[in-house]
C-alpha cells in the first residue's frame, strides 16, 4: 500500500505560528508574493526583517568563499528566517533564499517589530518561541546526522521536505536535485544517490532530472 499523500500532513501556516502574539505580528507584517526561481533575500545583503512563509516552498543556500553553494534547508508554511535582522544592529544575510514554486510571505521590518514589541510585550514572546522551536528542530537534525546512518537520515528528510510540497494526492512532486538531497542530509552525492536508487528500485520513488517524485509515503515513512 502506497498511502495517501495526505500522510504527510502539510502544515497550516496559522497552525504552524506561536499563537501567543500572533495576531500582533500578522497585523503589521506586509504580504509579499515571489514567482518560482526568485530571490527573497541574498546573503551578503541587509538584514533588516523577519519573514515568515505563509505558503510555498524556499530553498535556504550558503555560498562558501570557495564560490560553491551548499542547500541547507527547505522552508515552508509556517517557517520562518531573517529573526537575526530584527533582533541585532548591522546584521548581513548569512544565506540566500530561493523561491521553489510560488510564495507568498508576511515581511515585518525591524522598525515595525521595535514599535510592535513596546506596545504589546507578548509579541516578545512569539519570537522566544519561534526561535526556541526552531533550536529543536536544528538540533534534533545536527543529532540526526552524528548518530543515524545515511538511508535513514534520506529518508527522515524527504518525507520531511515532501510535506512542503504535498497537495493531498501522489506523486508528490519534489523540485529537488539529488545533489540537492545530498547536501541536505550532510552525505556525499555518490552515497546519496546509491540510497534513492534502491527507493526507486523498491517503488518508494521515482528520479527525475532536478526533482523526485514521491509514491509510497508509508513506504518512505517505514525507513524513517
């Protein structure tokens, strides 16, 4: 049994928000659409705003100063970046974030944050939970990748990045390269590509060129 797409529980942006000062937040953070391939923000630039991700999928990127580009996370729904540019003086963007299909974000510039936080302290606690929610999830991944072998952890991060891109039905159709996967999983190409190809020979999924495509989500879950 291949198991609906629906299993991966794609998450409510509103669900996925601290509700403690959220109300707040929304009311002043501007709405703000990006086409597939776009640039939200780019490291190096200003960081002067809090983003979070009400729809849509972002891939977070680092450029190393040998000029190479690394995939460290997928965001969606829910998510969050740019806290450091709200909280800190004369910060720069430490990575870049690319659209992966349409998105739509709640932008929330620092001036307005520091007016917001004075009259309504509880919007304090929105981002203490957010952040601290956050340190959970990049711990239990840095975790992840000292103490599980790699299937496991390929698996662990599909079946996370494919709640981003689920639409209730399969396959679910993930826009990533398996370069991609690779550098998000911390595992070399070679031994990352040797695992999608035993899914793919087990029916789990199928490889495309720059994307996957998810067919057996209790099947991908069962190797978590």
């Amino acid at each position: 049994m291949a198991g609906p797409a629906s299993d991966l529980g794609p998450r409510s942006f509103l669900d996925a928000l601290p509700e403690v000062g959220r109300d707040r937040v929304l009311s002043v953070a501007a709405p703000r659409s990006y086409p597939a391939r776009a640039v939200v923000v780019r490291q190096g630039d200003v960081a002067d705003a809090l983003y979070l991700v009400e729809s849509g999928s972002l891939a977070v990127r680092h450029s190393t100063p040998a000029g190479a580009s690394v995939m460290l996370a997928v965001l969606g729904a829910g998510d969050f970046f740019g806290e450091v540019g709200v909280l800190l003086d004369a910060q720069q963007r430490t990575a870049t974030i690319e659209a992966l299909d349409d998105v739509v974000v709640r932008v929330l510039a620092r001036a307005d944050f520091d007016a917001l936080r004075r009259r309504h302290p509880e919007v304090n606690d929105f981002l203490l939970i957010a952040l601290a929610r956050n340190t959970e999830r990049l711990s239990r991944l840095v975790a992840q990748a000292h103490h599980l072998p790699v299937d496991r952890r390929v698996a662990r991060r599909l079946l996370d990045v494919g709640r981003h891109f689920s639409s209730g039905v399969l396959p679910v159709v993930v826009p990533l390269s398996q370069e991609d996967v690779a550098q998000l999983v911390g595992a070399t190409r070679p031994t990352t590509n040797q695992v999608l190809k035993r899914l793919e020979a087990d029916g789990v999924l199928r490889l495309g060129r720059g994307r996957l495509e998810i067919h057996d989500v209790r099947g991908l879950r069962e190797r978590c």
